[in-house]
C-alpha cells in the first residue's frame, strides 16, 4: 500500500462514517437477498449482516469500539422503534384485546418453559453452573438479560452472547416449525416467537406477518417483566 | 416529522426516568411504548388532544418508518457478538444444543397453550 492510500484508510476507518456506511449497506444487501428468496429464513437478514460486517472487522484489524462508533446511531434507534411498537398494537387493538386471556397464560407458560428448559438442557449437557446462570435468561431482550445475570453474578457478555444466539435461531426456526406443525393463527405464532426469541424474533414476525408482528412484540414487552421475576425464583429452586 | 419523533423519544425519555427512578425490572423503552399506546387511546377520545403529531396519522407514519427496517437495528449489538464467539466456543457445542432446544420447546408449548385456551374460551362462547 503506498503511503497516501494507507493514510486515507487510517483516517477513514477512524471514522464513524465508514463503519455506519459499512453497517447500512450489508444490511440494505441482505435485505435485497432476503426478499428475493421471499423471506426466506435461512436468509435472515440479521444472521448475514453480523457475520459479514464481522468478518470485515477480524481482516481489517478494526475494534469494536471502532466500528460502534459509527454502529451506535443505528443502535440508537431500537429504543425509539420499541416504543413505535405502540403504533401497530394500537392499530390492532381489537385483535389484542380479544386474545388477552390467552396472551396472559401462555406468557407464563412460555416463560416458565424458556427458563427451566434452558438450565435443564445446560445440566444435561453437562454445562457449569457459572455458564447455566448466565443462558438463564437468555429469551429476553439483551439488555435485561444482562441486568439478571450480574444480578445472579453470572457472566454479562456471555449472556449477551448467548441472547442474540437465541433470537437469531428462533428467528430461523419459527418459520418452518409452524408450518411443519399446521398452526395457521398468526397471533399464537407471533406471541410465541415473541417469548422464545425478543426482539430477533419480533423482527422476523413482522417480515412473515404483520398481526405475528404486533403479538410478538406484546410478548417480548411482558416477557421482559416477567422473566426478571422468575429467573431468579428459578435458579434457586432448579440449582440449589 | 420531527414532532413525531420528538413524541416519540419524549415517550422513552419518561419510561427510562421512571424505570431507572423507581428500579422497575423492565426496560424504559417498553413502558415509553405504554405511553404512546395511552396517548393514542386518549386522543381518540378528546378532539382537544388532537393536534400537532398526534394529528393526521403524523406519529403513526413515523412510528411505521421506524419499524419498517426492524431487523437493521439489531446488527451493531449482534457484530459484538461475533467478536465474543470465543466465549460459545470455550463451552463446545453443548451450549449451542443446550440454546436451539429450549427455543424450540418454548416456542411449542408457548404455541400449544396460545391455541389451547383461545380453542377453550371460544367453545365455551358457543355453548353458552
């Protein structure tokens, strides 16, 4: 590289420019592919956006720290899109009303469910208590998630990890496993991928169906509540 | 536009202060969205209320532009969690099962119990 080019790199992957130019056109890429194999769930655009732009930083040296400067007014926005939520639940407000029997008991169900299945699937793999604390609360949103597992004193960035994990297979998952099992009512569909898989999978109802949409996001909302409650009420009756 | 967006982050701004005043276990922005849904509600009751973004579907516009790329807001978290793989690998691939299981059975029993009551409450409408 001659000295000119070198130095126009170092000075552009410094800014937050490139990385948010990086972010918005992967991501404009795979949302193109995604519609072009309508929707389909392998080509989640979340999943290929992250390892791209992953990749990309591993080959190019570049920090994390780096590229969330320029990444951070993309992530600025899931606050103002969570309460923009309330737009298609007001839209559909019948629809929820009509269903809130069934929301409220299959949300404790589906959190009861998300819980103890992750610290039962953990021990039976062998997994240490340290790693069971910190998947515990992996169905929420990443950063409630975290808040319960420091609060547990498991591992936070594991945690993390292991959230984003979870949305992106549920995300994958939710498409054909309801198709394979003929559930065609859109509302239990989206709840449950909702509870299963937050803010991931929420993305993904509202790609297949715009009233999966808006009970997937209910669900994420009261699972957060709600699984902050139990996770710890859990982890002391299952661990000790 | 900008009055939209501003009731909107105003929204979120009064669910943080709240949540973080009080130490509620759930994040600012979901109880901003209860705001927002209340406000919605309340203006369809008051003509008074309805000015300004709360007015000709302004804040409903705005609020559908900024779902409509949902899934692009979740990419600068989901990169940092490319660079912690390191932490899955330490653990092998039972942490991936352990993961793809339980997201499997909860969408199933969260599923089953959705169809199962509304199937329950629905027949008990017909038969009374």
């Amino acid at each position: 590289m001659n000295g000119n080019s070198s130095s126009l790199w170092v000075y552009l992957s410094q800014s937050p420019l490139l990385w948010l130019t990086v972010t918005l056109s992967v991501y404009a890429i795979a949302d193109a592919v995604s519609l072009a194999t309508h929707r389909h769930p392998l080509a989640n655009p979340v999943l290929h956006s992250i390892w791209i732009i992953g990749g990309f930083l591993l080959i190019t040296n570049t920090s994390y720290t780096t590229y969330f400067s320029g990444a951070q007014f993309v992530h600025f926005l899931l606050g103002p899109a969570t309460v923009a939520l309330a737009v298609p639940l007001y839209d559909n407000r019948k629809r929820v009303v009509a269903a809130i029997v069934p929301m409220l008991i299959s949300l404790v169900a589906g959190s009861i469910t998300a819980i103890v299945s992750v610290v039962l699937f953990a021990r039976a793999f062998g997994l240490p208590q340290a790693v069971i604390l910190s998947l515990a609360p992996k169905s929420v949103t990443a950063g409630v998630a975290m808040g319960i597992s420091e609060s547990l004193r498991g591992d936070a960035s594991l945690t993390a990890v292991s959230v984003v994990l979870t949305g992106i297979m549920g995300a994958i998952i939710v498409t054909p496993l309801m198709n394979r099992i003929a559930i065609t009512d859109f509302r239990a569909r989206g709840f449950a991928v909702g509870i299963a898989a937050h803010g991931i999978g929420t993305a993904r109802a509202f790609q297949v169906d715009e009233v999966a949409g808006v009970f997937s996001g209910i669900a994420m909302g009261l699972n957060a509540l709600v699984t902050s409650l139990l996770v710890p009420l859990a982890v002391t009756l299952l661990l000790h | 536009m900008i009055a939209s967006l501003s009731l909107i982050l105003l929204c979120q701004l009064a669910g943080e202060a709240i949540v973080r005043g009080l130490n509620l276990p759930m994040p600012g922005p979901v109880l901003g969205l209860s705001f927002l849904l209340l406000l919605l509600l309340t203006r369809d009751r008051y003509v008074a209320l309805r000015r300004g973004p709360l007015h000709n579907d302004a804040v409903e516009s705005t609020g559908r532009g900024l779902l409509a790329h949902l899934s692009l807001l979740f990419i600068p978290a989901g990169v940092g969690v490319v660079q912690r793989l390191d932490l899955v690998v330490e653990h092998g691939v039972g942490i991936l099962l352990t993961l793809a299981a339980s997201v499997v059975v909860t969408l199933l029993v969260t599923v089953a119990t959705f169809l199962a009551v509304s199937r329950l409450l629905a027949r008990n409408q017909t038969t009374q």
